[in-house]
C-alpha cells in the first residue's frame, strides 16, 4: 500500500511539474514579439482576416543596419506562370499582395514571388529574384528579398540549412514525444499500433475544441486560450489512452490475442477513428485562434518565429522529463524492466498491467500533446496523425523497436533528415527521402540503429 | 426505405469490377500473408506499378495494352525482388512497415508534380481504354431484368477479372497442396524450423512475394481497366487494409476466402452506403440533417468498416471460411 | 535390422567399435585432437554486449560415437550450437564439417550438408499435422520447386516414398496415433519427439540435439535412450546437450564440458566426471549422492511444468 501510495506520488507530482513547464513556455508564445526599428527595414504585421496575403520586404544589407529599398515592383505567379497580383514597396522596404479569392482556394497551391529588377536602383542586385512559397495554412505569408551587391545569387547553402534546421528541430521534437509513445506501447505490450496517429489527431482537435469554446481565457490581460487547449489535449489525450487500453487491448491482452491480429485491430481502429473524426469535424484544414500569423525574429539570416522556439523548447523539455521519469523514478524503472522482459518482471512482483496502464496513459498523452503542437505550428485537418503515422513509425524502427532513447534519437534523424533533405532535392520528395533512409538504416541493421539483436533457439 | 434500390446496387458492387479488384489483391495478399506469414502492407504499391505500367505503355509510347501487361507482370517481378531483398530478413512487424512505407514512396514518386508530364501528377492518366473496349463482345447491358444490371463496359471487365479470379484460385490451390505450398506454410509457422531442416527460406519467401505480387498486379491492371483511367487516389495505403479485410472475412489460408470475401465485403459495404445515403438524402430524411448530411452518411460506410474489422478480428479471427484450430493469425 | 535400414537410407559406412576404441587411447584434455572428427571448431567466439558467451579455442567431434556437451545454465551450449550450425555468426574462429569450412555459410546450407539440429525450446509447426511435420523434413523433393509444384504427377511418387519413411520413423517415436492431429496439440515431450523424428527425415550425418530430453518422462526416456543409440548404430554421429548426468554417462562415449563459454574439460564420461574441474564448475559438492525417488519425481514435475508454461507462452 505504502509502496503504490509513493508511486502514485511521484506520478502525480511529475504530471504537475510537467504541467508547470507546459504553462511556462507556452506563455512565450503569447509574449514579447519582436519590435523592428521603425526607421529600418521593417516586417510588415500580417493581417488576421480571411483572405490569404503575401507579405514582404526589400532591405539593402550593405548598410548596418539595413535600410529599406522602396519602389521595387513584386509580382505572385501560381506554377503555371499566370500573374495573380503585383505591388510596389513602399517607404518602409515592405509590400502587401492580396491574392484574389478566399483562402481555401490557395491551400496546397504553391506560389512564386518574383522581383522586378529593373525596378531596383543601380548599383544594387537582389540575393535572390523569386521566392517559391507553398500556402498550407489560411495565414498571411511573409517573404524577405535581402538586396546587397551583385554576389551569390542564393543565400548560401549554409543559411538554408540553418533555416531548414529550424523547421527540422520543431518537428523532430514533435515527432520524438509521438514515437516515444509509440515505441513504449510496443516495447511493454509488443503492439504495433496503427491507431497510434489517431492519438496525434486526437490531442489536435481537443484542442480545437477548447479553442472553440464560447469565451475566452485570461490571465493578467493575456489570452491564454489555446495554451489551456494544448495543455487540456495532454491531459484528456492521457485519458483517451487509458480509454483505448482498458476498453480495448487489456480485454484483448486478457484473451490472448496475437500480437498479429491485435495489429489488424488497430488498423480497424484507426480507420473507425478517422472517420469518427471527419465526421465531427470535416475534413478542412482548421487553426487555432491564435498564433495562425506571427511575426518571424530575425537572428542572423534566420527566421525564427516565437512559436517555433516555445515549440523547441517545450519539446525538449518534456522530452527530458519524461526520460528522466523513465530513468529514475520507481514506475519508469519498471517500465523499463516490463519492455525488457515482462514475465520476468512479473515474476519479480511488478504489477504488469498497472505498468502498462501508465504506459498507455503517458504515451497517449505526449502523442496528443504533440498533435495539438502541430495544431499550432502548422494547423490540422482529420488525418493530421495517419499523414505522419508513417514517419513516426520510421522514428521508433529507425531506433529500433521498444527502446527509448531510439524514438528519440530516431525521430530527430528523421525530422531533420526531411527538412534538409530539401536542400538537393524537391521538396515534394522530402517524406520520400525519409521513408528510403528507414529502408536503408534496416538493410544495414535490421534490428534498428539502437534495438538489439533477438535470441534463436 | 427503398429496399430494391438497395438490393440492386449491393448485388452490383458485390459482383461488379470493384469486388473484382479487391478480390483479386487479397488472393495476392492470401500467398504473402495466409501462407506465408509475411505482412505484406505494401500490396497497393504492386497494383499501382502494375496499372501505370499497361496504361504508360499506350499512353506514352503508343503500345499496345498487352505489351503493357508484359512490362506491367516485369516491372512487378522488379518490384517485388527490390523490396524484397531488405525487407525479408525482417521480423515480422518491420516488415509491415517497411512494405507500407515502400508502398508510399511509390506513390508519392508517381503522382509528384516533376513527373505530371508523363505521370499525369494528382490527375492521372486517361486515353488508353478504347483498344479494351473495341475488344468487348457485349454491346447491350447484361444482368438479370429487375434484379441488377451492368452496362455493358462494366461487363465485359468483370468477365475478364472473374476469369482472372478463377485462374489465381485455380494456381493458389495447385500451389498449395504441394510440397511447395508446405514449405509455405512451414515458413508462416516457424521459419527458423524450416531453416534447420535445410530449406532455403529467403528464396521461398522471395518466390512467394513475387506470385502474390503479381495477383496484385492483375488488380492493378483491372482497376485501369475498370475506371478508364489511372491515378493515385486508386492506390492509397486504404486499399491494402481493405484488401486485407476482404481476405479475412473470407479467411485466410483458404483458396476461396478471398473470392467470398470480396463478395461478402462490397455487398456489406454497399448496403450501408445506400441506407445511409437514402436515410439522409430528400427534403425531410429519416435522419435530422443536424445529425447526419449526405457527406457524414457517405462516411458511415468506412466507419462501420473499421469496426466490423476490429469486432471480425476478435471474435472471428479464421474468417467465414476458415477452420480456427488452423488459424493463421494468432502468432506470437 | 532390415526394417531400420529402410527408415534411415543411411549405410553403416563407419565402423562405430573402431570409433570408439580410438576414443580409449585419447588424452582427457580440453581441445585434444581425435583421429577421425567430423566437426573441428578454432578459435570461435561470440559476445553479447560486454558477456562473452562463447569462446572455444579448438574443439573436435569425433565421428561415429555420441558426444555429450554439458555445462551450467548460460555456458554457452546453445550459443555455440548456433554458431555451429549457421543460426548466428560468430565474432572470430572458423569451423569446418567433414572438412569442408562452413564460415558464412547460411544455415539452410549446413543442414543440407547432413549436419542437422534441434532446438532447446522446441520448434513445431503447430498449425501443419503431425505427418506434414515429418514430410516437410525430406530433402530434395522435386515438388518443393516452384514450377513442378503445380504438376502433382511429377511428386507424387516422391511423396508416397517421402510419407512411408515418415511413418516408420513416426512408429519408433511413438507418435504414430498421433499422425493426423495439429502439432500445436501435442504435450511438450512429444514436441520434442516429433523435432527429434522429424530432423532424421533429413537423413543427416551429423544430429545436434538441444536438451532432447528435457521434459520427456522416465519411461520414454529409456527408448528415447535406446534410439540415440541406435542413431550411433546406423553410422551417424550424435552431439547432444544435456543436463541429466545419469543419461549423459549411460549413452555418451565422449563428454566435453562447458563453464562460461570455455570448454573446461573433456574425456571419456567416467573420467570427466571424476575431474575436479568438472565438479567445481558444474556439479557441485553432491553429485555423486544418487536422487532418491522422491527427489527425481519432485524436479520432474517442476521441470514438466517448466515445459508446459513454455508451451502455452508460445502458442
Ligand atoms: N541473443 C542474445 N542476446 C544476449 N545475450 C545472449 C543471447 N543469447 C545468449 N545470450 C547469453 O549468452 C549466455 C549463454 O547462453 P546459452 O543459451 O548459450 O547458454 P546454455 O549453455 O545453452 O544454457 P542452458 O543450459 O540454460 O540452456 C547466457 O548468459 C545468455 O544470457
Ligand atoms: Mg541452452
């Protein structure tokens, strides 16, 4: 009694730290954007409406800090060539294109913003003339045409790849907190679950959810309501796992059913939830009602949005907690005992099944965090989690089945691996490119970059 | 309630190109998986080289369908070598995710929009179906008056796919019943037995990816043929998981638990989407627009899918067909 | 004798007394050359993370005579079956049968060469009957190949030929009521029977055998004892592990011990088991006290329930 009182402590006292850290970070999100100089080369505010704007500015880099350009003529061009709006920038460097039509219209579409250059005053030459944005969310875009001598045409590759690397670091964070629930599930019931990017979609909605509830959240004169949604999806995500286990696979686990058949069963779930899903919520794409349009820092070459650096760091965060959790406290050490060998540590007087509840209970709840993450950063639709199932899959077999280190060291080969591999290749083979690395990493070790090699005879 | 629309279009799905399609990847499917143990999730990917294969062939280089076929069942056998050799070592669970994964790099390659020339991108390929149709005997629509009834294009493709269904049957059964089909099915049981009493595993393995590989790619040709056209929705990771239910609810192992399976599956199917669709469809449905409109009702189909997948699985995992004691799915 | 002939196919070639009278003039030491091996093993090892579980510096099988490995729990037998037999690959050391080195070569291949094993959690294909077990053991069948399969006329006779011997064999074992039922239905002795029958299908020259008595009861041991012998008596040449002393002295003309993934001792069964070596690495201060009757049921039952609880976690 004593001894399930203490563990019951420790997992109370780690979800409220947990929570803590949660609220903490996530308040940067609402705070201190930065404040560019008015007499500088200034970002424009994008505009919270429901129309898609392109926006942009025109700085000349040779002077420190950079001056506006003003006069330059921009146009937007869809891929087939055709013109759909044009601007001139203004004083300030910046320019504002309105694409005609509503949003939904431009979503998936890609876009390229091209510099006039003759328009540009002598002496000067664009790093870069076009720009090639692809629209996924119903935000404004912002794009950025540093101007300096005529030099290399492109900024080089090493800023890109910092760039990359930031989008790459956000979603490897994101990635990682979904595989370690996954890879957990696996390693103490030996399920592959399929529903697993249900889970994902699962913490997005609730979110969204909550988001959308009449009223709006405060504290201190900020509104805080869609950081009670991300925080709300962790824990109602905790309890929609515990939901799938005792409803559906402790019964099944009870019954003995193969590993094989009880795979099947998860595909059925996931296809029943996803649909359960559209049903509810349609298959649009949807956003919070905040942070949709932020405006970038600039650090360096680098844009870095305050939401992308809350995201990283919140990531990294419950990452390291929820390691920790694994590594020293009681409940973690026998998680670790039951992956390794559950009749074993049945034997030894762990409670199997309370382990795998909490299991079941942590790993949804991060991959629901993480769905609801995602939300933010880059909007949701019903099959926001089976778009990324396959990633998150390659992540924990990547770092072999069952391991925890190896969801996360697998999930941060994998997230930056599609985000820089677009530096060589076209960004539509991003996912490709991830999905032949996995094919590779198990031809060299079939067992994972981290799994160990299973006993014969 | 119109009960006959019902039992009209459920009989059409049920025996129609559709059923024949699905029928004819999970008798694929019944090889890899029923026989031989390997969860191949990828089987989509096979049908969509397949189908590309016969429709570029005419599209791009103005052959004909059966040079297509030819190039289709090659680049398959391709196919199924090249996934093959990494993946078969595999345990079993790698293996389903490698396939699928396999499976959706095919086609994100073949429907990006670097290949749309040729590929035809998100849009897919048309312009190849007139040599087939030239070929159809049957210019009048068939199926019994008042009962149900295929035009005469839809027609001709089934009788070409239930052909087809009949020779995959008739070659799984010979398979089957040989020593050969034994060293299958030892494989499926324990492959580590199988290798101690010196059968080569890896080239069994590899032997029984390549046939079902290639029912798969009957399928993907008869989906060309079927919709006149190809393109990537036709070969979504869906399909796989529904050629799987088709293969259990018939049973797996068993030479005809796909053919009833397919059957039992598009005539389910069809039934709810047609309730659904009248319960909700006209000025004052059954049910309230406010819980259900036409676009969640065409939903109900998958939904009841995922369950009936989820409730067979446990409470029938042999399938109709299939005997439990030899049951192929409750390994380890 | 003639009945048993046509179950094996296998001529007497080697003459089993002159084997075992070489043994008699050899040296009780670790690594001692025979006159005749089979096997020869150098310098293999294999690790596991930071544990050695293998690491046999030189090790000959002699032919034509039975051979016992023993050793403690975790010594490394297993192990070094595997490795022997092309289920794992070792970190060093080559190793070669009948002279021809088997390095890399893929398990398939060394049965096929006559080296055959079983294994010590039994491996039944518990959804095929008991007859398609044992036909499934016969080696070169036409009808395995892809393209003949679909022509039954060109097996068919094979097969015929194929099941009789599978029968004789299923007689000897005692399993032939048990012909047309699942595999997945027998006790756990029987399994081991049934892999034990189903690996002389092969027609092999060499039969490795892990712990194939574990689990099989008193009675049957003894005409399980009885058929080891008589594989030795057929020509073939027996390695088996095992844990029950009493058996290994009764039917083995040579024992090698194991204690930590070394060979620590081998020799003739008596001197082995009189060695000092022996005794501390393995059979501890009362191995020569016989078990009383009480005893021998108490761990049998424990060891039959150890059985069964394996059985039901594999299935
Ligand atoms: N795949 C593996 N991974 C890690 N350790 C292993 C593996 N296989 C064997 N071992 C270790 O190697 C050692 C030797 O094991 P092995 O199974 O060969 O022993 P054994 O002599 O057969 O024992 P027993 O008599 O109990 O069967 C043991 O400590 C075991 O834990
Ligand atoms: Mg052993």
């Amino acid at each position: 009694m004593a001894i399930a009182l203490r563990r019951g402590a420790t997992a109370t006292t780690a979800l409220v730290l947990l929570g803590a850290v949660l609220a903490a970070l996530l308040t940067v999100m609402a705070g201190s954007p930065a404040h560019a100089a008015e007499t500088r080369c200034a970002l424009v505010k994008p505009t919270d409406d429901d129309t898609i704007s392109i926006l942009g500015r025109i700085c000349d880099r040779r002077e420190k800090p950079p001056v506006a350009v003003p006069g330059v003529r921009v146009t937007v061009e869809d891929e087939a060539g055709e013109e759909l709006g044009e601007a001139t920038s203004s004083e300030d460097g910046t320019f504002v294109i309105d694409l005609p039509g509503t949003s939904i219209e431009h979503l998936g579409k890609s876009y390229t913003v091209v510099l006039d250059e003759s328009t540009l005053p002598e002496g000067t030459k664009p790093e870069i003339t076009s720009r090639t944005i692809d629209i996924n969310l119903d935000n404004d875009q912002t794009v950025i045409f540093p101007i300096g001598d005529a030099g290399p045409a492109k900024p080089s590759k090493f800023t890109e790849a910092l760039q990359l690397m930031v989008g790459g670091l956000v979603f490897s964070v994101l990635l990682a907190m979904a595989a370690l629930g996954l890879s957990m599930i696996f390693g103490t019931t030996g399920l592959t679950n399929f529903a697993h990017g249900e889970l994902i979609t699962f913490g997005a909605l609730v979110a969204f959810f909550i988001d959308r509830l009449p009223g709006r959240i405060e504290v201190g004169g900020t509104e805080i309501t869609v950081i009670v949604g991300v925080l709300g999806a962790f824990l109602v995500g905790g309890v929609f796992g515990w939901l799938n286990d005792t409803a559906l696979w402790r019964p099944l686990r009870r019954r003995g059913t193969g590993l094989v058949a009880m795979m099947i069963v998860s595909i059925g779930l996931s296809l029943f939830l996803r649909n359960i899903y559209q049903y509810f919520a349609g298959a649009q794409t949807r956003n919070y009602s905040q942070y949709g349009a932020v405006e970038p820092w600039e650090i360096g070459d680098i844009l870095l949005t305050p939401k992308e650096l809350t995201v990283i760091l919140l990531g990294v965060a419950v990452l390291v907690l929820t390691t920790s959790l694994l590594q020293f406290t009681r409940l973690g050490k026998a998680t670790r005992a039951v992956a390794d060998n559950p009749g074993l540590a049945s034997a030894t007087g762990i409670n199997v099944e309370r382990v795998i509840g909490t299991v079941w209970i942590g790993g949804a709840a991060l991959a629901a965090l993480a769905g609801a993450l995602l939300g933010v950063t880059q909007g949701f639709d019903f099959q926001l989690g089976f778009r990324i199932l396959l990633l998150v899959f390659a992540a924990t077999v990547l770092g072999g089945l069952g391991t925890i280190w190896g969801a996360i060291v697998g999930a941060f080969v994998i997230g930056l691996f599609t985000e820089l591999s677009t530096l060589f290749v076209d960004p539509e083979f991003k996912f490709v490119g991830a999905l032949l690395l996995l094919i590779v990493i198990l031809l060299i070790r079939p067992q994972g970059l981290l799994g160990k090699a299973q006993r014969i005879g | 309630m119109d009960f006959n629309e019902l039992l009209t279009g459920s009989l059409q799905q049920a025996l129609g190109p559709t059923a024949v399609v699905y029928c004819l990847a999970a008798i694929g499917l019944n090889i890899h998986f029923g026989y031989t143990g390997l969860l191949n999730f990828g089987q989509a990917g096979f049908m969509m080289v397949a189908g590309y294969a016969m429709v570029t062939m005419s599209t791009i280089w103005g052959q004909s369908l059966w040079l297509g076929v030819l190039v289709g069942v090659i680049l398959t056998v391709i196919l199924a070598l090249m996934l093959g050799v990494p993946t078969l070592r595999l345990r079993a669970d790698y293996l389903a995710i490698v396939t699928i994964a396999a499976a959706e790099i095919i086609r994100q390659v073949i429907s990006a929009a670097k290949f749309s020339d040729d590929l035809g991108g998100q849009d897919g390929l048309t312009g190849f179906i007139k040599p087939f149709r030239k070929m159809n005997p049957f210019d009048e629509p068939v199926g019994i008056d008042g009962v149900v009834m295929w035009s005469p294009n839809d027609f001709w493709v089934m009788t070409v796919g239930w052909l087809l269904v009949v020779a995959a049957c008739l070659i799984t059964w010979l398979l089957m019943r040989s020593p050969w089909g034994r060293v299958l099915k030892s494989i499926r049981e324990d492959e580590d037995a199988v290798r101690s009493l010196g059968k080569n595993v890896y080239a069994y393995k590899m032997q029984s990816l390549i046939i079902g590989g290639l029912f798969g790619a009957l399928a993907g040709f008869v989906v060309a043929l079927r919709s006149a056209t190809v393109g990537p929705s036709f070969f979504a990771t869906d399909v796989t998981f529904f050629a799987y239910t088709v293969l259990l609810i018939g049973g797996a192992a068993r030479v005809l638990g796909p053919v009833a399976g397919a059957v039992i599956f598009w005539f389910l199917i069809t039934v709810l989407d047609i309730a659904f669709g009248q319960m909700t469809a006209g000025a004052d449905p059954i049910i309230p627009a406010s819980i259900m409109d036409s676009t969640q009702a065409s939903l109900m189909r998958l939904i009841f899918m995922g369950l009936g997948l989820m409730l067979l699985m446990i409470y029938r995992p042999q399938g109709i067909f299939g005997d439990r004691r030899e049951l192929a799915i409750d390994g380890r | 004798m003639d009945a048993e002939q046509e179950v094996t196919g296998r001529t007497p070639g080697v003459d089993v007394e002159a084997s075992r009278r070489a043994l008699a003039g050899i040296e009780p030491t670790p690594g001692v050359a025979k006159p005749d091996p089979i096997l020869v093993a150098d310098s293999v090892t294999r690790t596991f993370g930071g544990l050695t579980a293998v690491d046999v510096a030189h090790l000959e099988v002699q032919r034509g005579v039975i051979t016992a490995l023993i050793g403690p729990n975790g010594a490394g037998k297993t192990t070094l079956f595997n490795l022997l037999t092309g289920f794992d690959r070792p970190d060093t050391g080559t190793w070669s049968f009948n002279g021809t080195s088997l390095g890399r070569k893929p398990a398939y291949k060394v049965a096929r060469m006559g080296m055959v094993r079983t294994f010590q959690l039994t491996k039944v294909l518990s959804k095929l009957t008991v007859i398609e077990n044992m036909r499934v053991g016969a080696t070169a069948q036409r009808g395995e190949s892809l393209l003949a399969a679909m022509v039954a006329p060109l097996w068919r006779s094979q097969e015929k030929a194929n099941t009789d011997r599978a029968d004789n064999l299923l007689e000897r074992f005692l399993l032939a009521e048990k012909r047309e039922d699942f595999a997945g239905s027998l006790s756990g002795g029987q399994r081991k029977l049934l892999e034990m029958a189903r690996s002389l299908m092969t027609d092999p020259e060499l039969v490795m055998l892990d712990e194939p008595m574990a689990g099989v009861n008193p009675a049957l041991k003894q005409s399980l004892l009885g058929h080891v012998k008589s594989l030795r008596d057929e020509g073939r040449t027996v390695l088996f592990v095992e844990h029950d002393m009493d058996m290994v002295r009764d039917i083995s003309d040579w024992v090698v011990v194991m204690a930590q993934g070394k060979v620590v001792a081998e020799g003739p069964p008596d001197t082995v088991m009189a060695d000092p070596a022996v005794v501390d690495a393995y059979l501890g201060a009362h191995h020569d006290a016989e078990l009383t009757f009480e005893e021998e049921e108490k761990i049998l039952a424990e060891a039959e329930a150890e059985i069964q609880k394996e059985a039901q976690g594999h299935e």
